[in-house]
C-alpha cells in the first residue's frame, strides 16, 4: 500500500516501516561511525522501540556488541493497517542486528504487568542466565499497578497555581496563549504511580529475586529538568513530581544492589520531539528555541546523539561515573549551558506566530515528528508501495 502521513491531534495514526528502518539504519551508521565502547553483553532495554530506548538499545548493540532484548507496547500491523512506528523500528533493528549477528529478541506487551516482568525474566535466565545492563525508558499515560490492580492515569499539570504561557501547535503553528488548571492531591498521586520510579523498582526486585542480575549489575533511567520556562508544568508540575520519586529511587535501588556491587543511575537527558513530549504543553514551542539555538551553536544532537555520549563518555569511560550533586548523570549539559538558556529565554520572550517561522525551528520540529513516524525521511519513496505487514523476527510468543 502507499503509507501517507494521517494526522490526528498530537499523534499521527500511519506509520511508514521504510522510513522506520532507514531511520534505525542511519542510528545504527551513527553509533558505528563513533567507534567501540567498553560497555555491557547482556542489555535489556525496558521501553526499546522509540526515542531514548530504541536509541539505548542501538547504542548497546553496536556501539558495545551488546546481546540486547527489548521490551515494549507496540501495535501490530493488518492487512492494509500500518502498526504503530516503535513495530517497525524494533523490526528493523532485529533484522539488521541478527544478520550482523548479534542476539536481539524482544517481548512485546504490558511492562507494568507482572506477566512481562515474569516473561522476560524466563528469557534471560534461559539464553543468558543473568543480565548486565536494564535500561528503563517507558513513557506512558497509564498504568496498572499488578500488585493493588489499580488503574493510575498520569497528568500533566501545575501544582499550587493556575499556568499560563505560550504554546505552538507545531501542526499549523499559530502561537497561543495556554491556561493550565493546577492538580489536585490525586492527580499528582496517580501521575507518580504511572512515571515514577515504583515499577523501575518492581522491575530490579523480580530480576534480583530471580537471579538474574549479573555482579556489578547497573541499571539506569531517564529523567528530564528543563529550563525555567517550563519549569512551573514540567518539573514543578505533576510529571515533575514523579521525576523526583524516579530519582530517589536511584538510591533505593543502589542501596539493595550493593550486594551486588551494582548501581542504579538517573540520567537528565535534552529535550527532544519524541512521542512523549509532543504531547506536553509549551514544550514544543521551547524545543523549538531550543533546536534552532543549538543547531546554530553547532551542539544541537538527538536521541542517538545523547545515548551514544551517555554510554561513551558518562558510563563506561573505565572511571567514576560523573554526577551531579543529586547524583545523576547529566547529558542535557549543552542544552542547559548559560549561553543556550540565556538566547532561548530571549526568544521566547518574543514568541508569537508571524515571527515563530524565523526565530525558532519549527520546520525542524516538524521534520523530526514526522521522522518519529518514518515519515520525512531523506531516501525514502514514498509514492512506492510499502509492505505493511512486517514481521519482528526476534518477538516472543506471549
Ligand atoms: N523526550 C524528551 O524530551 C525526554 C527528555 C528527557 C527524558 N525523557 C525521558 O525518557 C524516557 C523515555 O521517553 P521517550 O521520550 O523516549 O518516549 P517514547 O514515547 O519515544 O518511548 C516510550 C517507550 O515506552 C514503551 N512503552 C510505553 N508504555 C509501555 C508499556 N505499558 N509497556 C511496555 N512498553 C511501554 C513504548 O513502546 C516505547 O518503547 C521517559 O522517562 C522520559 O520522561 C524524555
């Protein structure tokens, strides 16, 4: 069938399984073209099949020739249906990383659940025994608790006050005015049940408790800060809330590996359009300035870019691991360098629609939204027929 883009609202309904693999191809050249790291053999990734983790996984195959296996909630396609991108993302993947011979198989389904906690652990202790690396990269709306069996839906709100500022949409980019309502105690609870670091835990608990974790195991998980601007519904909001629950349990987690010697990192990464933040208000109208800055400065990276750093020159160097004060891994360094954050706070300031086209990089958050679905990939045909029906040759029975 001929894929074309179908846009609804922040998301896009059709996925394009060439402009997938030509996009997981170009991340793979990526890590290659940057050489080898002394990094793990045995990878799981938890959220593989997008953004940050699909970057994490590509990273650890072929920047370390890592065995990897992803975990991740994926639409399967139909007959005349596209599946949803991260399907054919991990497919391409696999593909390649098997005929390059490299281990990848993947577990599509609930991460939250027990059942794929459960089914993953079987995978590891049965081809690898134990695991040296767990990434934990999910960004959901939504999640079970397998233990009480409630259903917890995040949101994305101010705390204590009414916020109002600009926004874009980044679809016909008209400059508007936002009002955000603040959250009550409940949606600030529910919102730390779904992002915060209470399924990361479950997660280390079950590998431990199964076995599983190698000597030395580490785990890591991504977090974000952001700059003042977004500050009052990002981090000071709702979804901030459950950033700091993550963070802390970085501590928990080390303090039940130390037997182990493992360790458990949060890493702050940069702002990047990805399924997850296209979706939070004023986000895309700072990333924007923020792309069109650092793509000036000439520092501007994305998912690849800040995985391969964050395992080259943060993880695996052969020495400490470099944190912060809070103890986390710091990659959205150049994004919050003075410089950077003082041109941005002077654009935004005069952020409206007539001027956004000239001062900000709206065509680039286009560009790379419309790449997240394989659309806008540079040497794709898109008037070809595509062959929607792609296999993942490395996913398990459920
Ligand atoms: N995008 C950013 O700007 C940014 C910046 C810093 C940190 N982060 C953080 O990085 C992490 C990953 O975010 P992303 O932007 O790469 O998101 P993404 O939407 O690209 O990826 C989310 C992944 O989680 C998987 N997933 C979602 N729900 C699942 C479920 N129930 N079971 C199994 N898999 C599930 C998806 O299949 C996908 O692989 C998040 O913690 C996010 O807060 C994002």
């Amino acid at each position: 069938m001929i894929i074309e883009p179908r846009m609804r609202g922040f998301i896009c309904l059709t996925a394009h399984p060439d402009g997938a693999a030509q996009n997981v191809k170009n991340q793979i050249e990526y890590v290659k073209s940057k050489g080898a790291i002394n990094g793990p053999k045995r990878v799981l990734v938890i959220g593989a099949s997008t953004g940050f983790g699909l970057a994490s996984r590509i990273t650890a195959a072929y920047g370390s020739g890592a065995s990897t296996i992803g975990v991740y909630f994926e639409k399967e396609p139909k007959e005349g249906k596209t599946a949803s991108p991260g399907w054919y993302n991990t497919a391409a993947f696999e593909k390649q990383a098997i005929a390059d011979g490299l281990y990848a198989k993947s577990i599509n389904g609930d991460a939250f659940s027990n059942e794929v906690k459960q089914q993953t652990i079987d995978l590891i202790k049965a081809d690898w025994g134990q695991v040296d690396l767990i990434i934990y990269s999910l960004a959901s709306p939504v999640r079970t608790n397998p233990k009480t069996g409630v259903t917890h839906r995040s949101t994305l709100k101010p705390i204590g006050g009414t916020f109002s500022d600009k926004t874009v949409d980044f679809h016909t980019g008209i400059v508007s005015e936002v009002s955000i309502e603040p959250a009550n105690e409940e949606e600030i609870e529910n919102t730390i049940a779904v992002m915060g670091g209470e399924d990361w835990e479950m997660w280390i608990d079950d590998l431990k408790a199964a076995g599983a974790l190698a000597e030395g195991a580490t785990t890591v998980a991504y977090s974000y800060i952001g700059p003042k601007v977004t500050e009052a519904v990002y981090r000071k909001g709702t979804i901030g809330r459950a950033k700091d629950h993550l963070e802390a349990t970085a501590f928990t987690i080390t303090d039940k590996l130390a037997d182990l010697k493992g360790k458990a990192y949060v890493s702050v990464n940069k702002a990047l359009v990805t399924q997850a933040s296209s979706a939070i208000p004023v986000i895309p109208l700072y990333i924007s300035f923020l792309y069109k800055t650092m793509k000036e400065m000439g520092i501007h990276e994305g998912c690849i870019e800040q995985i391969q750093r964050l395992f080259n020159e943060r993880l695996y160097t052969g020495g400490d691991v470099l944190v912060d004060e809070k103890g986390r891994i710091r990659i959205d360094d150049w994004e919050m360098r003075d410089d950077v954050q003082a041109k941005v706070a002077e654009l935004w300031k005069t952020a409206d629609t007539e001027t956004l086209p000239a001062t900000g990089d709206l065509a680039g958050y286009k560009h790379d939204f419309l790449n997240l679905f394989g659309f806008d990939v540079a040497g794709v045909d898109y008037q070809a027929e595509a062959n929607e029906m792609v296999e993942i040759p490395g996913l398990q029975k459920a």
